[in-house]
C-alpha cells in the first residue's frame, strides 16, 4: 500500500487540503497556504522587534527588590 501522498497526487479532488471553503481549487488552496505563511513570518518578525523594544525600555529591577508582575 502506498503513503497516503501517492494517493493524493492520483485523487487530488479527495485532499481536503485543496478546497476553498466547500469549493475545489488546489490553486486557490495553494494561494491561500502561501498568505498564511507569510502573515506568520511577518507576525514572528513583528513579535521579535515588539520584544527588542520592550527588553531595551524595561527598568531592571533595584537590588533586594522583586519586579512586580
């Protein structure tokens, strides 16, 4: 028995992976994979210089004393 890819690949209309809503569109499925991907990596990217930002503008903490949360 082959992985479930190879089936995939003869059956792609049976990869629920490829609609858009209730609509088969492996294209549009794939557009949308891609936007998704990009937001996240823009998000990661944002994410990252908000805690640069907060990392650089934080008082330390005065010696003896806990921070308060």
């Amino acid at each position: 028995m082959g992985e479930w890819s190879d089936y995939f690949e003869d059956f792609p209309e049976e990869n629920p992976a490829n609609y858009v809503g209730n609509r088969f569109d492996p294209k549009g499925a794939e557009a949308l994979r891609t936007q998704a991907a990009k937001a996240a990596q823009e998000q990661a990217k944002l994410d990252a210089e908000i805690g640069r930002i907060i990392q650089k503008h934080s008082n330390p903490a005065a010696p003896g004393k806990k921070q308060s949360e």
